[in-house]
C-alpha cells in the first residue's frame, strides 16, 4: 500500500488513509476548537478545526494514535490543511509503523557496512564481546529502529544505525591517520557508544524519552547494558581490563563533563570516537538546517532565524558555481 | 652528512656535530653557571655546566645560533648531558636547517595527495583561485616549511603541509556523507584554511610568533592573504560572491568565537572544515601525548600529571591484545 | 512637507502622508485579518485591522515600503491605531527617505567635530591614510547615513556618525590622561573602527543585514576594507608596519574573543579605543532605556521587566532635586 | 607499640621506629642530593640531605615503601628534620599500616551509628538491597579504611565512612523538615552514594587513584557496582524500579553535569542526598583549612595564600569571646 | 469567617466572599475582554471573561486589591472558572489580610523553636545583639509575614521565618559535626542573614519587589540594617571586631560572587550556613515543585518541562513500596 | 634629603640612606643565605647575600621596616645589588614615609581639580553630603594617600586621588554626551565610589589588605561609610531616597556580580561610573605594562610573557612615527 506523499498533495486531492496522530492542540480563545496534526513517512498536515459541533470525532484521540481518516485538503490563510470527514482509531497491531513514520529507508545497505567492518576485526575477544550485540537478532531488530535522537540530528527509525555508519566511516577515516589507533578499537566503541539510546528513546508512533533514559541518562545506560550483558556469559568473552577499556570508550564519548560524559577522553581511540559522533551529528544537523525550506522564507539567503539545533547559529544557502559553466564548455 | 641520533648517544660517544642552540640558561645560586639545551632533528640534549671559568666558551651565543660542537656524552645523576670542549657557532648560510630542525621528513607524499587533490576540482574559477598559491613555487616553499603551530600538534618542519593533508583526508572523508556538500569548496576551504600561519611563524632554528601573528593573528591573516593576492590579478579569478564564500571557509574555522573566530560557521563545508581542523589537531596531540614517555615516568599507565595541550587531561596507556597471540594460534 | 508626529496625533485627526511599513503581520484565529506597522520619522503606529474583505487592499504590501496613506486615527482598547481608508505604494525613486525614518537628524555637528580633530594630526601618514576614507565623498555620504546597530544603540540614519563622535569625544578625553597615548592614533582608530558597518547593513527604509555583515561581520570587513583601500593607491600612504598598527586598533576593538574580537587589545591606543566604544554602546544603550516609557508602565520606577540592550539588566528611574528647588531659593 | 607523635619531637630526639616514605627527591642544583618525606599517622617529617656519599643509603627507597629508620630531630634553618643514621625497608606484611597512616581512629562509632540508622529502614526490599553490601564482612573491611578523598576533605584512612555519617547524619536532619522526603531512601542513597570509591581509590601505604578510578571515575563505578552486585543475586532483592531509583540517588549525588554528575537530581532525596555531601565535604575542608598552622604563618588571622580545597578562597581565624568571659562573671 | 477552598469549589458552587486581585489580564484579538485571578489563601481562580458589555465591572480594579465577590462556578473547556455577578473594592483597612492570603499557617511553633534556641547562647554580648531585633515586637511583627522569596521558595506569608528555622535546624545539625564550629555564632548568623528581605519585599495584598530591595538587594540592605541598628544603642552592645564578624556572616551567604555575594564564606560559621540556607531553599523548591500537579500534567512520571525554580532540570515522580506491604505482612 | 635613585646608580657607588625593606628571603639550599629587597620612592634594590657568618646583620629585620643602610653597589651576573656593610632599623615615628615610598608625587593639583569640580555642584543636600568627607581634614588626609590598589594600577602613595581624578575626569566627558545624565551625580558618585578603600588598605610602608578589606570588600565597606557618617549627623545632610541613589552608585560601580558588584548599575549614572572606572583602571593598567621594560626583555616588541594586570593579555610595543620627521621637515 502506497501512503499520500503529503508535501505534494494538491488541493482538493482526496486521502483515505493511516496517519500517525503528531499533535493534539485544543485551542481556547472566543471560538475554541481542535487542530490534531496528522503525519506519515512523508511529512506532516494540519486539520482544518474541529468546531464544538464536531469535537465528538476527536474525543478520545491521543498523540501516538494511529487514525484512519478520509478527507480533502483545503486551504486557509495560503496553508493547506485537511478537511477531515471522518477519522477512526486503528488497533495498534494493524498498523505498518514503518510505512508511516519518518525514516531513512532499507536499513540493508547499513548493516552490510557494518557487518563488513566487523569481518575485519582480527582480536577474536574483541569480535566475541561485540557478536554479544551485534549477533543478537533482538538487539538488530531494535537497534535498526532506533532514532539517534528524539528531534535534533536523525531523529527517524533507523537514524541510529545510519548515525553508527557515519561514525564508523569518520572513526575509521581519522584512524587511517594515525598509525597508533587500533582501527579495530575505533570500530568497536563507535558500535557500543550510542547502545544506551535503545533503552533510552522509545519509537512507537511518536519519538519519546523513557524513564530510564531521563534520569540515568543514554550515555551511562549504555555502560551498564555492556557490563550485564559481558557478565551474564558464563565464561566472559573478555578480560576485566579489557571491558574497562570498551566502558571508557562508552563512556567518555561526549568528550567533555558539561556535554554529559561522565570522563573525558584519556586514549587515542576514545579521542577519536568523539571527533567523529561530534562531526557527524553537528554536520548532519547543519545539512537538515540548510535542506529545510523554512529556515529560508522569502528564498531568504541567510536563515531568518537563529537555528536551535545548531547552537542558535544562523545557515547560510550561499552558492556558486565557480564557472562550471561558462568557463568548462 | 648524517647526524647523531640523540636519545640514542650512548655514555662517551664522543660528538663532533652542528646543533641548534634551543635554549641558554644562566643559573644562579651560589655556584653560578650556564646550560645550553642543543638539538638536532633527532631531539634535544643539555650541555654539562659551563662554570664561570668556561663562561668565555658561551659568550655571545644565543638561542636559535647552529653551533658546531665537539664534546662526549656524559652523565649526571642518571641523566646524560654532553660535556662540551668546544663550541662555534656557525654562518646562518652554511647550515642545513631541515637536518637539524625537527621535522616530518619528506614532503614529497604530501605535495603529491594535495597536488592530486586538485586535479579532481572541476570548476575553473575554483581552480584559478587555489593556483594561485598551491601553483607558486615560492608559496610552496614556505608551505612546505612551516610547522602547524609551535609547541602544539605537528610542531615540526613541514608540520602545517602535514595536518593540512590530514584535514583533507578528514574532511573530505565526511563530505562523501552528506550529498549536499561539495567536495571542491571543501578542498579549497582546507588548503587555505591556515595560509595565515606562514605569516604568523618563524621556523628559521626555533619556532617563533612573528608579531602579525600576535597582533592579527593567523585567521584574519589568511583572509587578507587571500583577499590581497585575489585582488592583485588583473581581473579577479572569481566573482566577489565566490570570494566571500571562500573568506567565510577561512574566517569560521576556529568554530566559536572564544576559539578566536569571528564568525562562527553558516555552511555545510564550513562546518566540516571546523570539525576535520579540529580532529587533525586533537588526535594528533593525543597521539603525541601517548608517545612521550616523559608523560608516564616509571612505566606509569596513566599520565603523571594533566597534560596541557590535551586541554588539561590525563592520557591512559591502556593496552590489551584482546586474545590475539593466544586465542588466534 | 512636514510629515505628522505620530506619538502627539489626536483621535480623529486626519493623516495624508506617505509611511514606511515596518512590519506586516498576517493574523490567523477564527477572525483572520492583516495589521501593518507604519512608521516615519517620528515613530510608528499600527493599523486598523484589514479584515478579509479589505485583503486586496495590503496584497502585495511588503516590509520597506514606502506607501501613501489616507486615513483616520481611531481608538481600540485605549490604544490609537490608524483606520486607513486608502494605501498606495510609492515609487523608491519619489521616497525622501531622509524624512521618513528614524535619524539624528542634520549631521552637520558631526562632520565640523571630526574634521575638525583630523585638523589635529601631525603625522602626514596618518593623515593622508585616514584622507583616502574621510576626504572621499562617496564614503562620506554613506558614513553619515549609516546606523550603529540594526536595533540596539544609535539605531537611527546618523547613528554610526553620531557614535563615532561620541566615542572620539570620550577616547580623545582619556587619551589625554596617560601621556604616552598617541592621540593622533585614537583619533584614527576611532575613526577607522566601525568603517566595516557599511558592509554590513543596508538602511534603504528598514534596517537590515547584508550577506557579508552576517557571514564576514563588521570587525573584519573594516580590516579588509583599510587594507584594500590603502593598497589600491599607487604607492601605499603609509609602511607596511603602520597599516598593521592600525589594523591591531581596528580589529581588537571588541575587547575580547567571546564578543567577535579576533584579537585582543595589546597597545594602549586600542585599550583606550576599546573603552571609549563600550561607554558609549552601553550609555546610549542605558540612556534610551530610560528614556523609553514603554519600560516603565504605570509610572513605574523599576522598569517592569529585565531589558535586552542592558545585557538583561532592569533600569531604575530614581531622581531627586538634592534640594535645589527649597534650599537654592 | 607507640609511634612518635612527629609534629611534637624535641630537637635531639632519638628516633628508632617505622615509617612511611610518602615522597622521594633527588635534588640537583651543584651540590646533589636527596630528601625524603617520612610520615606516620602523627604527620610527616623531611629527612636532613642525603649527599652522595650516602646515597646507597636511600638506593632502591620508594614511595609508599615503609622503613626502619634510626636517626635523630635535628634542625636547619628552624626547620627540625630527621638525620638518618640507618634505614631499612620492612617487608609490606610486618607492617601494622593503621599504626602508620593518617587515621580517624576508631571506627566503632560510625559503625554503630550506620547500623543503628539501617534498623530504622521499614521497607524489607531496601533494606535486603543496602544489605548486599553493608552486611558483607569483606565490604565493611575496606569500607571502613577507605579515604572519602586523595588529599582533600577525610584524606585519612576511615575518612570515607566517617563522611558517610556526616551526610546521614546532615542528610536526615534536612529530610525531617519535609514530610515528603522518604527517610529510608535518604540513607540508602547516602550508603550507596560514595561506594565507587573503593575501586578508585588505594590506600596501601599512599593514596592513589586506580586505573578504574580515573578511566571511569568513582560515580559510575559506585552504580556499576550497585547494579553487578543486586543481578548478582539468584533472585534481585528488589525490582528494576526500585533499582532505577537507587542508581538515580547515586549517579546524580554530585548535583551538576559539570562537576561530573552524568543526571542532575531529579527527586526530593536525590536533592537532599547531594547538599548534605556538599555541605560534609565542603564544611570539613574548611575546617581542616582553619585547623591547618601552616596557613596562617607569622599568627595572620587571614590564611597567607587562596587554599586550593576551598575554591581558590582565603579563610579568616576571626574570633571572640562576646564577653563571655568579663560579663557572665 | 471561612473562606472558600478554590481548589475544591464544584460546579455550581456559589461564592459570595472577598478575594485578592491576583491578575487583571485585558485581552485583545477580534473579541476584547477581560479576565481577572482571583485568589485566597487556599490558591487561585480566573473569572469568565468580562465583555465589552461589562467592563463597567471591572473598571479601575487593579493588582493587589481586595474585592467583593459575588458570583458562580461554571466551567469553559474543563476548566473551571468563576462567573462574577458582581464585584466591589473593599477598602484596605477592613481587609484580613492573612485569612486572604497564601500563608505558612499558625507561625507560633516557629517562634517557639527560635526563641528556645536563642536561650542556648552563652555569650551576653552576642545575646544582646540579637535581641535588638529579635526581642524587638515590630520586628518580630514584620518578620513572621515576610515571604522568604517572592515566586520562588517559601513565598507565602510567614515564609521567612518558616526558612529561617529550616536553615537553623540544618545548621546547627551541621555544626554539631564540627567541633570547631560555634553554634551561637551559626544561630546568629541564621537569625540575621535575611533580615534585608523585609526592607526588600512588600506583602500587602500581593508579593513585590521594593525600590531599595531592587537597587541595594537583601544582602548589604541586611548589613546596613544590622550596621545601622547595631550603631543606634548609646553603647554598642557588641565590638567593633564582633560586629565585623557578623557582617561577614550575613553578607558571604550567597556563597558566591555570582550569587550576589560581595563577599564568599571565609569562616566555618559561615560556610556552613551559606549550605543550610541554600539546602533549605533548594529541597524546598524541589519539594515543591513535585508536589504540584501541573508539572505533571496526564499523571507523567516525569515533570513536561524543565522547571525555572529547579535551575531548568525536570523532576521525577519515581515511587515504590519496597516491599512494605506484600513482605511486611 | 634627597635619596639615592636605585635604577640609576652605578656600579661602585656608595649609599648611605634610608631604605623601606620591601622583602626578607631566607634561601636555602646548600649554602643557605638571606637576601633583602630594599626599595625608596625611586625603585627597588637586592642586597648581596647575607651569609650565616652575617645573618645577626639581618636578624629581626622584617617586611615594613625602614633600615639605615651603609653599603655600595656591586654586581653579580650582570644584576646589580647592594653590598650591605652595616643596617640598622629605625624608630618609626623618625621616618619620612613619603620619601621612601612610589607615590604619586605631590597631590596638590588633584585637590584642585576635585575642589573645583565640587563647586559647581548646584544641589545644596548633595553638596553637603560630600562635604562630610571632602571637607573633613582628617578624611582629606588618608584619602590623599591611599593607594588605589594594593599591586595593580596606581598602587602606590596618593593613588587613590588620582585614579578618582581620572574617573572624575573620563565620567564628567561621558556625561557631557548624555543630555538625561546628571553631571552633580557623576560627581558625586565617583567621589564616593572607592572611598571603602581607606579601610580596606594599609600603606604604613607596605600597601597590605586590613582585615575588614578582606572580609567585608570595600565596595560595601563604602557603602556602610556613607551610611554610618550620613547618620551620625543630627539632622541627615540628604533625604533617605537621596541616600539610596547615591549607595546604588556605589554598590554597582564594579559592574557585574563575578566582579563583586552586590548590585548592577540601573541608572545612567551608575553605567557612567562604571565604565569611567574601567577605562581609568585597565588603562593605567596597559600603561604600566607597557611602560616596564621588565616586560619586554631584549628589546622585545611583544611581551615575552602575559601580563597578569592585564588579564593574561600580552602588550605590545609598535611605534611608528607616521612619517612626522622625513615628511615634515
């Protein structure tokens, strides 16, 4: 089933289809009503409002529900919304989460990349403790869902693992650099730094903290999912020193106490895990700043406004093409 | 002509060689007396005490003279230091500054990644602007001279070429992530990035801060450098709009500015250029301070003290195999 | 033709007079409707709402514009707005701008005061360097127009001109405290320091950020702009070791890398220029403030709320006639 | 066997007893020698110089190594030192350390008060959970000798426990003035908050930090522990919540991201848990401070110098009688 | 008399009592009206609008005034609100201000404990210093209906003192740790370190800042009260060196220069009470802050948003049994 | 008398003069010695050491003292010293402080400019409450004396006065800008502001910090001056709200609180102070930094090091004659 590709939609087209329930926004003022925000993998819609008269269609309905709606997108103010006739609750295990929340698409290309990466590891306690992981079909399932973030850089399933790849391909890149990296030490902490998001985020319908991730934090949840995990085999699959050196890497990799690690960086690897995670989610966040055409209203060069995702710098859509051109024919 | 290799002189190896004067002490107390440090590429090595009545021996010499000394390796509490019979310093013109300063050895590999590098760039304009200094031969020989700071990260001859090619191979290594960033304005952000530098230091013996570099500093130095020999054409390699993309490359790579850049970056390649500057410049010194064995006295695993060019951090010597010998036999 | 003093209009009077439109908000809600923001010299006033059956009368009205108004001052809610019964835009070429926005109003003071103290300068060097700014009337004509700050201080046509007197004014008068200040020297980076605010802001009906004042700002577009214009002549007005003097004044006039100074203020002229900078910024700054009885409503003392332009600092008016009026008699 | 009490030896007094070598110096300059520092659980005192001529005597001493030594209170300078005749390092095991080293004493009392506390624990699952450790003979063993710092706050043996029940003892007087503060959980998190510092910490001798202390640091070790040691059991003596909220207690104890806390308080006891550490560590610095002679050279009433412990800050012996003595006669 | 618990009021409800004017809110958009909060010592109401028709009711009600209320609970989109039939200003003097107000309750057992511990001080002077103000009944009148803040932590009537007990309480716990500590001169410094605030404050009707409580602060406000009272005895009741060390005491509480102290804790007295006053402050926030539903809207666990009073962290509502009851039957 | 200039004499030459001991240094080391550091208005001077064969000639000598010295000049390494022959301390009450210590000369023409300055005051009440001070002879007396810091910019005899004077002068330039500000207050405010500083600082031939200093600050140290002298007059010289105006110009003249403002300025006049009083401090401030050949060893155009009063800034010597001589000839 195909889903209605909402930034596309003319007025007048007609939906009758599954959209995930974003936002729920009772408005007060003198004519009070309803607006419910209604989004798929392709982007987000408002509704028209719910009058008084019809806030029976949205009694109950709670961000995270996925409705069935059918309607036609209409207009107001130049904004296209979506006149909803009607709208039904889908039970949860109906729906095809994946064809309706935003993501970076087939994780196979991802996973082939790290699976290779880890064919190349030569120490077999290394490869062990990671198989631990990166074997288990639970911990794939989960962790080829996960965002790597709630709403800041790849904030969509499958952002965490596309987030990894980065990482790895940065980590590795600056290893290359550095005769005395142990590339497959770079390789590991890049694949363990960020475990803590699965049991910190959850990505049913609507990107949210869990308890766990608000006060023990992703960075230190992710050290202890290591250590039980280590200690629950029988025999260990690695030394005890050797573990001390996976958590370090784990842990230090905000690189500074005020960014949440609870140590810094004390060893070549862990140094270079952190330039890595750091270059891939500020410059990710730099490219979703610069794509995102309401950062520029106006065709405006300079964003109008400070971007919070970049520290509250402002983008700038500066362009050339240096002569291509004129000059090359 | 080879030169002793100084941390390997053993106790009365007798020494007949030409060494930089990196440092001359005159000591107090109540038996008055003066030290020189000597270096050659290899390293550094103090000079026995020259007591008042040797102190002709020293008059006149100063810090950054080439001496040719003939003394013998001696020691002094477990230390060794060379007792020196004679000393003279030497014509500016007849030393041969690169065996004797310390230094990445042959460019030659550096010249050809960067040289190769260009050829990939497809725009003309683009081109014509990097030509203007990576095709002068007098740019090139300062370039590929110049360290990439003076006590910092690739503090040696040859140094700044070196961490460019490393900035390089970083940035463009996460450029290939992100489809919306051009690989070409990366390349020519990271070539230009540091052109201030060759303004800033002075590398004839020691390395020293020339007193643009105090007063203006190198990032603004390289925005003049480049808006002076642009200028300079008869008719402007680039448009003025491309020129300021250029500049802004240059100006933002210090990335904040209580770094000491006065803009902060607002594009894509601007942003990678930060965090690839960044990555070459922190690994390095991490890889420095891990290699030093002054950092960790008596086989220590974690460094004596906070180490001041890792922003006050301790290093950790921590090492494992991780089964390798035994379990891959 | 005087133009009406917005802040003193009646209820009922009458306006046929051309404004800028500082501002055009769309307002959604149940009862959707446009306001305009109209301003000239005098102040601003906003509009009457144009309901939904007024819209074609704002279409294709945008921020900047000059437009001839007919209309009524009318009262909503104790609040005068302005019902317009016709809006018309005007050509930019018939715009007297001048009239029409914010200004210091006749720059004539201004110009006698610094042409005056350039009559002070003994150095020839100096003096034919400042010349190639000061003697050239295009530049002259844009310096008198341009403001200096977007919102802040001074933020008015005249402004740069009316801070620059201010901060010579106060930098002149410490100068004169510590004889080994060169007065000729602040006298001249005064003059040059701000000179990058013409790049930076365009003031052609509303105020606003150029491309490079965002990407480049005003510290070292000043710096490109004196280098440029001092190596455009034939021979170069001053040596090599002058301009760098004058750019170390020029660029270290912030104080301090976390404000956008590239360099820090190491000679005793750009410590006193620096100085004499902020007083007048912060004065004007804290002079407007209180000045401005939107902060103190009710006759408050405290000004109700903390104020952005005082770094969130709240502003006291406290006065007492110290017994002039009973005792002086 | 009674250990000389260093700080009160007269000049010429004979000293044949045991000894902990805290510091080694080889001191250059023209006439070379060494000093060492001896210390017992009195204080510490230099030795006079070895010279050459008796460097066999001190071959081979280390820190940490406990000596044999005969010798006698001399003085230089008004300074007393001890002239070595002879020294001799005792094997490790003949050594009775707590006879040696700075020590809070008895313990017996702080025992007495934490099990009497724990009796008053109502809730069965929290007090089987404190009782993994606080139960467990070999805990109580180290606990009890464990320093609660390197050399700052209870840098003695014992120190740890004894600021246990400093925070107890503050933690709980702050939680009985809110009724919403549960008791037990206070003292649970007060036991727990610290027990990261038995594997960071060694006290054989000298205090020194681990390699798990600096690579993972004691906060994350203390919750690392707690988590192994509740999973350890065949069946968790309370439930994942529950843990959840113990490891909050912990992981949050030291209030600030940058002061090494990776989550911020974010309950009432947590918040409780982390004043009354500060107010333990910080009180008992200062009053060490205080007690401390050598701050207040020459009797000054304000400390000589800013005192590290105390954040850079000076301390004041201020003091009076408020006429307790000449009025209440 | 008995007023009306707001929080409890069904629908329906009619009132008929006096009410403080929390807010008057004149609100604009296309249907103009007017709400007011109303507010007694049980909490707070908003009114239904008052339109245009009846703004003759509301005309010339302002902040902090007393009203006569006459009116009846209704409801608007599951809020309630109180639909006012008519509504009178009562004159100040007939008002009982603490039956109106948010209040600590009967602040008899706070002068209880203060005057108990004041018994306890041994030292005649100090004794009398105290009593200047604390046996002083205007004091003592003003002092137990200050708030201890005026949005923040005890901000009710009688708060002060409420605080003060809670900072003593913490204190002299604290000080019973350190011998060196003088719990005369910890209960004086408690007594006296915010006796700025009732120059500070006002609190009749609604909580506000005072012009020397805005331009002074509560912290010198309180050392020049003290100075000042100290000053007015024909003999001083204490030393100048006695009346130094208590200024010391009051003025460093902030604990540091960024709090607003001029000067930091240099004594044990002090440093322990800068800890009690802000463990008091802060867990009574923090108790606060938990306490109130509206943080947790939909029974959330975690607060919905970051909390201004908790220094913007999130609060968590984690909670469990421990087992008490299924394992203590 | 005259005294000897010490950075003038020669080599050989004999004193016979009183001296100011400035520093005792007990040195140890092998050889063990005292050295004294002897300075007079001109400067400052080392003694030969004194060996323990001379140390009675030192004995009992201490910091402050004024010493009869007979001795010459000699030289070791390049450094000129003192040969002491004989020392003797003498009677304080003989000495002629102002001979012996920096000052700024004779204050005559500071008085001046502050009593021709107070004259145009025009408000009687604001008159006479300077008057309390600048009229009393006593205060007049220590007021032109007292240096303005202890070891930063004018430390030295009558500092204070002309550091007020240069505030007087910088803030009554500001002022003349500013229509709103009120010149008298200026006045006022900068006479007043560091008047806390009579008891903060000792200068009984050593600049030391008194207690009060320490533990109050003089920034409220002033404040309770002016509070305390405004009211031990029978009838207060100003209104209570005057007496707040002029403590609030007090209080904030530092600014921000991280620099020990307990308030920030809030009225024109304040900001004026403040920024007078910067400019003032840090100026002189670089102009004694610049003027110390200390700081620029070898003739350095750069200090050779960062400069503490310039907060860690380096200074710089660029000179340039602009073309004065060649030119205008």
């Amino acid at each position: 089933m195909t889903h209605p590709v909402l930034p596309e939609l003319p007025l007048g087209a007609r939906v009758q289809d599954p959209f995930i329930v974003l936002e729920v926004e009772a408005r007060g003022g003198d004519s009070p009503h309803t607006i419910i925000t209604l989004g798929n993998a392709s982007g987000r819609m408002q509704s028209a409002p719910f009058w008084p008269s019809e806030s029976h269609k949205v009694a109950g309905i709670a961000r995270g529900n996925v409705v069935q709606v059918i309607g036609t997108v209409s207009s107001y103010r130049d904004r296209r919304q979506l006149a909803v006739d009607s709208l039904r609750v889908l039970p949860r295990e109906q729906v095809d989460w994946h064809a309706l929340m935003p993501s970076v698409g087939d994780v196979g290309r991802y996973w082939k990349a790290v699976d290779r990466w880890r064919t190349d590891i030569q120490a077999p306690r290394l490869a062990r403790t990671l198989g631990l992981f990166y074997d288990d079909p639970d911990f794939r399932d989960r962790y080829e869902q996960c965002p790597a973030s709630l709403s800041g850089h790849h904030a969509e399933l499958g952002g965490l693992l596309k987030h990894t790849c980065e990482v790895a391909h940065i980590g590795l890149g600056i290893g290359r650099l550095y005769p005395a990296a142990d590339p497959d030490l770079i390789l590991a902490g890049v694949l363990l730094h960020d475990i803590g998001k699965l049991e910190s985020y959850r990505w049913d319908g609507v990107f949210e903290m869990t308890v766990p991730g608000s006060v023990i934090g992703h960075v230190v949840l992710g050290a202890l999912m290591l250590d039980r995990r280590v200690r629950a085999e029988s025999s260990m699959p690695c030394t005890e020193d050797e573990l001390l050196i996976l958590e370090h890497l784990l842990l230090s990799h905000h690189g500074k106490l005020e960014f949440g690690a609870p140590v810094v960086p004390m060893t070549l690897e862990a140094e270079i895990i952190h330039y890595a995670d750091n270059a891939s989610a500020k410059t990710a966040s730099m490219a979703e700043a610069l794509d995102n055409d309401e950062n520029f209203p106006d065709d405006a060069e300079i964003s109008a406004r400070t971007i919070w995702q970049l520290d509250k710098r402002r983008a700038w859509r500066g362009e050339s093409d240096w002569g291509v051109a004129p000059d090359s024919a």
